[in-house]
C-alpha cells in the first residue's frame, strides 16, 4: 500500500531549501508515495515546476508570524488525508508540524531537515534553545545536508545523535550538463558583450548581507590591475543590490561587472564562466549553486563555510578561501584562471564528485529509505 507524504516549507521561494523540496515533490516515487504539500507563505515562485505532478497543496494563510490555528488547520489536514508521514523544511515549518501533529488523532511521525548551521545572532540562538529543540526531540529522525552540520548540530543538542542522518543536496546532474549548453553560454557571452577570449566569474546569489558581495568586489578589482582580460557577472536579486550597484560604480568597474538580476535557469551563465565564486560569511550550509557549477564543470571558489569542504577540495574540484579574507580570495581568483589547463581538469573533477556523491538521483533514494524507514519503525 502506497504512503501518503506531507511536506511543509514555509514557501517556495527560489531559495536552496526550497528548490531541494520542490525536487523531491518531482522526484518522488509515485509507485511508492501519495505526495500533499503545505505551504503557508506569499511567494510560490516554484509552483510551476510542480504542477504537472500528482499532488495535493495547500497554501494557509498566516494570521501573524506565529499563528497557532495554523496547527489545527494541518492537524485536520493530517487526519482527513490519513497522513502517514510527515517531512518538513525549515525551523517554522517543523514547529507548525509538530503542532498539528500534537492535536491531530493519526500523530504521523515527524522527519525534519536542517538546512543552516550556527545561528546568526543570540536571538536565533535562544530559539533554537528554548523552543525549537522540543518539537526536534519529537521528531522520528533528523536530516542534516553535510557533514559539518551533522557535527555542529549533535554538539549543540547531544540528543540528536541517535537519530541524525546525513542526505546530501543533489542536483540533477542530466540537466545540468555543460555539454548541452555551449551554443547558450556563447550566445550569453555575445549579449553581454563580453569578447571571445575574455574568461568570466560567476556568482549567483541573491543579494543579501551574508552572501558578502563587497568582498568579492574588493578582490575583482585587484584582479583587475594584473588581470585586464576578465568579467564578473552577477546573478541575483535582493536588497543589497543598489548598495552593490554603488560600489562598483564609485570603482569604475561596470564596464567589467555584469548584473544580470534574477534568472530562472543559471546553465546558460555556468556554461559561459571559467569559474563560479561563493563569497559568503554566514548561514550557507551546503550550496545548490555551487553544486550546479560543480555539475556543469564550472570550479567552484568558495569560502570555508558551513560543510563546502566536502564538495570543493582545494586544488581538485576548486579552492576554499578563509572568510572576509580579500588577500586570500584574489591569490585563488589568480592561480585558478592562470592555469586554464588545471581549471579545466578541476571541472572535470567536479562534475565527477557531483555524479558521484550529490546527484538528485541519489537524494531521492534516500529519502525515500528514510520515509520508508519512519513508516515501518511507527508500526512497532
């Protein structure tokens, strides 16, 4: 007999989190699974992707920020559709599930996933201490997306250990394949004006705080005084972006930086880079977009945050930067595009780690082992 699902994430913004779901609900064995979703905000961005597949939505609409009816509308969502399962996204929502798993009569086990490490101010600290912890104690099983998170996390809450299991992100790495794309990256390069032999540097991102685009200014620029033959292009959108826009114009870099705001598909832009750049300084746990550049054999520079190590391998896959550290990500932006014969080798070498480690293919499986496994431990 099939198992009937509930995801609930907050919304499906195109954000990491929620592009991982939005692949599951794509992905997921329909032979094995009946699939529902809950949402509960205004950006749905993602739903077209999704509308093609069997399953049933709902997006509630909150009252305030906390909204406790939210918990009696999923606990009579949970019991009319005999929810046997339940996979939630992010701290709100898994607070919201246990909630309506709490009034509900079927009180389907819990399995949630973690998708930041360390918190980014005392306030999230004493919420993670006083509130979220207890509906993380209710919980059949614990998904973290590296391994760096996992050791962070059981640190924080010794607990965990008994029911924490590590699932990657993955990427679909079908379509994410660079030799698709080769006739849209030169066609990208010609409207961006970007001439034939000039190497690119992609950062997709959206521009908020902690993805800490003004280092990777400051680095590009003194690229640029020994490097006069390299773009950077940034994809993304977000409120840091006019404060970004200024910088670069008091530089006088936009004849060499590119905004190219939101865009729906990044392989046009991954297929046209030499490299891919990662400059942030807070929350980043397991990157989707550097797992895309991977894929697409786009090298990946990041910075040493949250578990990237265990993608990017210095002088293999790409090189890992310390954070905020200008010096040292101008000296990798250097050595990696004076070697085009090493850089392209490192993409082979990435493209082969993602195949091999982060594929969707390999997400889904276990997944839905993990789903599976909570199902049967609940009939015991």
């Amino acid at each position: 007999m099939k198992k009937n699902v509930l995801f609930i994430i907050p919304t499906l913004c195109r954000a990491g989190a929620e592009m991982q779901v939005t692949d599951l609900l794509c992905g997921i064995d329909r032979a094995t699974f009946n699939v529902f979703l809950i949402t509960f905000g205004s950006d749905l961005s993602l739903l077209e992707r999704i509308k093609e597949f069997s399953l049933k939505h709902e997006n509630y609409k909150r009252k305030s920020k906390v909204d406790f009816s939210m918990a009696f509308k999923i606990s009579k969502f949970i019991d009319n559709n005999e929810i046997d399962v339940i996979h939630s996204s992010l701290q709100i929502a898994l607070l919201f599930a246990w909630l309506g798993r709490m009034f509900s009569k079927r009180q389907p086990p819990i399995i949630n996933v973690l998708h930041k490490t360390a918190n980014r101010n005392l306030k999230e600290f004493y919420l993670e201490k006083l509130v979220y912890q207890w509906p993380m104690r209710a919980c059949k099983k614990i998904i973290c997306v590296c391994k760096s998170q996992e050791n962070f996390w059981c640190s924080q809450f010794p607990f965990m250990k008994s029911k924490t299991d590590v699932i990657y992100n993955g990427v679909n790495t079908t379509s994410f394949d660079s030799r698709k794309f080769d006739n849209d990256g030169r066609e990208l390069r010609l409207h961006m004006d970007v001439p034939k032999d000039s190497q690119i540097i992609s950062c997709i991102a959206g521009f908020r705080i902690e993805k800490n685009h003004g280092v990777l200014i400051e680095a590009f620029e003194r690229l640029c005084s020994i490097n006069n033959n390299v773009f950077l292009v940034l994809a993304g959108d977000g409120p840091e972006r006019q404060r970004i826009e200024a910088i670069v114009k008091q530089k006088n870099l936009k004849e060499k930086i590119c905004f190219l705001g939101r865009i729906d598909d990044v392989r046009s832009l991954l297929a046209a880079s030499s490299l891919s750049v990662l400059a942030s300084n807070a929350i980043e746990t397991f990157s989707i977009a550097m797992l895309e550049s991977m894929a697409m054999k786009c090298p990946v520079i990041t910075t040493d945050i949250g578990g990237h190590k265990e993608a990017v391998i210095p002088g293999v896959t790409g090189e890992v930067v310390p954070i905020n550290d200008i010096d040292a990500l101008t000296e990798a932006l250097k050595k990696c595009l004076n070697d085009i014969t090493a850089l392209n080798k490192m993409g082979e070498r990435a493209r082969n780690k993602v195949v091999e480690m982060f594929s969707l293919s390999l997400m889904l499986e276990k997944t839905e082992e993990a789903l599976l496994e909570v199902c049967e431990s609940q009939k015991k």
